[in-house]
C-alpha cells in the first residue's frame, strides 16, 4: 500500500510540474520600453509584440517607461519578479554607452536575456549643396580646410564615429552637441553645422526634401533600400556604429521559462513579414540568442570606453560588466 501511494504522489508530483511549465504563459505578458510612445524603439516594439504573441501563446502588452536617457526601463526591469510575465527592450545604449556617462542601478548581471533582435541604422549627412558627393571627398574637403569642420551629434555612439574618422583620416572635425537626432539633422539643413549621423527615420525627411545628401552607411552593411550607398569602410574607412535592440528579463528566470520565451522570440525575429516591416523603419532585423546578445552588450561596454573617453565627455566610473 506504501510503494503504491508513493507512486501515486510522485506521479502527482512530475504532473503537477509538467503542467506548471505547460502552463507557461497562462496570462499576459508586459514588455517594457525604455522610451515614449511614438519613436522608432517604440514603433519596433509594438510591431514585435504582435508577431511576438503568436509565437508566445499569449497576449503581449508594451509599457513605455522612458526617461533617465533611457536607463529609467532597464531600471524598473532589473527589480521585478523575475517569472516571465515582465520582460523589456534593453537597448545596446542603455547597457553599452550610457553607464559610462551617468550612474545607473544596474549592469548585464541584472538580467537574463532573450535574445537580440535588430540593429539601428546608420547614416551619414551633409548639406544637399556641398562641393563634396562621396565620403573621401568630405574627408579631403575637411584635411584642406583652414578651419575644421563641424558635425552635429546628440552624443554617443553618433560622435564616436566621427572622432574615430578624425583619428583615421587626418580630418579636421569638430564636435555641437544637440538635444536630438532631429534637431543635428535640422542643424546641417540650415549650414549651422557640416555633417551629421543618425537613423534614416531622422535623417531621410530631410534628403527627401532636399535638404541634406546621404555620403555613407555608418552601419556594418550597406542600408538595404540604397544598395549603392558604400559603407563608411567601402569607402576605405574602418569605422562603424552598432546599436541595437533585444530582450531582457530580470535575472533569476527558470530555466524553462527563459526557453520558452528564447524560441518565441527567435521565431518572432526571423517572421519574414516582421523582418520587412523592422526593414522598412531603418531597422536591420539580425537574430542573436539571448547569451550571444549578452556577450555584445558586455563587450561593447568594455570596448567602448577608450573610444567615449576622446570625445571630451566626463565619464563616470567603470563598473564590473559580468
């Protein structure tokens, strides 16, 4: 009678878990966004979380939380409950560029990721009457100059790139900072500065208008709407922005859940229909798993102090990455 009931409670016992984890998710599922409503991590989010739902299996919620230069979310995130139903957008910014130059409650550690989704797209731009048409032509216009050439950033990773064309070429190039990507844009427009880089939602209004001119990608590739275009290293520069985008959970996710929740997203990210409209919004849709998108986030945050330190910002302290 004992070996009998003790079978009965262990198989009791492996239900009871097998349904806890079929369970997973039984309500719905919040993501946070590091910033408003309307913008492009915003816009991408909400066009993932629908696909995303199919493939989860249930209802997917964005909760904008921006502020704090986009470390507000990250930070709401890392102290909730860690069982699934509460994950965010964490950007390469708020975990790679930011912490160096505010201090912030938390680091890779903090989470545990699902995986990385898409790869910002970057541009460079002059005014549309420059004498220069290609990338080597603005770097040789800017060795002649008497006078060094101004470029109008928010910050970073945007005025790396151009520090480390600087270091690279020879170019005379000077640093505006500007309250956003729009307002650097609308500076070239209006000849108060050079150049520029930002995201084609930014910079394409205003080529379309005619009042600025696309010289080169910024990005890894060449964008895919201008196959023409040569990225910045095709025009014999080696000199690039990544940023991007991924998912994250607060750590100490079960094990089960964390898979669960990896190959939805995985096949979230590679949805052809989602892939196309990510495209369409200047967003390159490139899949890494959530150790891969980690190991990005923590090595760029190593990596990229000595290139912050030589734009002139003041840096806080370096905190442990993993």
């Amino acid at each position: 009678m004992k070996k009998i009931l003790s079978t009965l409670l262990c198989s009791a016992s492996l239900a009871f878990a097998s349904q806890a984890f079929a369970a997973f998710p039984d309500k719905e599922v919040q993501v946070v966004v590091n910033y408003g409503a309307g913008g492009v991590t915003d816009v991408a989010t909400r066009l993932l979380a629908k696909t995303f739902e199919k493939h989860l299996g249930a209802p997917v919620v964005v909760v904008n939380k921006p502020g704090g230069q986009a470390t507000l979310g990250p930070a709401f995130l890392a102290r909730q409950k860690p069982d699934g139903y509460t994950i965010g957008i964490i950007t390469y910014s708020a975990v790679a560029i930011t912490p160096h130059l505010l201090e912030v409650p938390y680091t890779v550690k903090d989470f545990d990721f699902i995986g990385g989704f898409g790869r910002y797209r970057y541009g460079l731009a002059v005014q549309a009457d420059a004498p220069y048409n290609t990338l080597k032509e603005f770097v040789e216009a800017a060795k002649a100059s008497d006078k060094p050439f101004f470029f109008g950033v928010p910050g970073a990773p945007n005025n790396i790139a151009f520090f480390e064309l600087a270091n690279k070429s020879g170019a005379k190039l000077e640093q505006v900072l500007y309250k956003s990507g729009s307002e650097s844009v609308g500076a070239v427009a209006s000849k108060q500065v050079h150049a520029t880089i930002q995201t084609p939602s930014e910079i394409m209004p205003f080529v379309e208008s005619g009042k600025v001119k696309l010289l080169a990608s910024v990005s890894p590739d060449r964008w895919q709407d201008r196959p023409d275009m040569p990225t910045m290293a095709d025009a014999g520069y080696d000199v690039k922005i990544e940023s991007w985008l991924g998912i994250a959970a607060p750590a100490g996710l079960p094990a089960d859940v964390r898979t669960h929740l990896e190959k939805a997203l995985e096949a979230t990210a590679t949805d052809p229909e989602l892939q196309q409209k990510l495209s369409n919004m200047g967003i390159d849709p490139v899949w890494l798993s959530g150790d891969a998108y980690a190991k990005k986030l923590a090595d760029g945050y190593r990596e990229l102090r000595p290139l912050m330190e030589q734009t002139g910002q003041p840096l806080v302290e370096m905190k442990p990455a993993n």
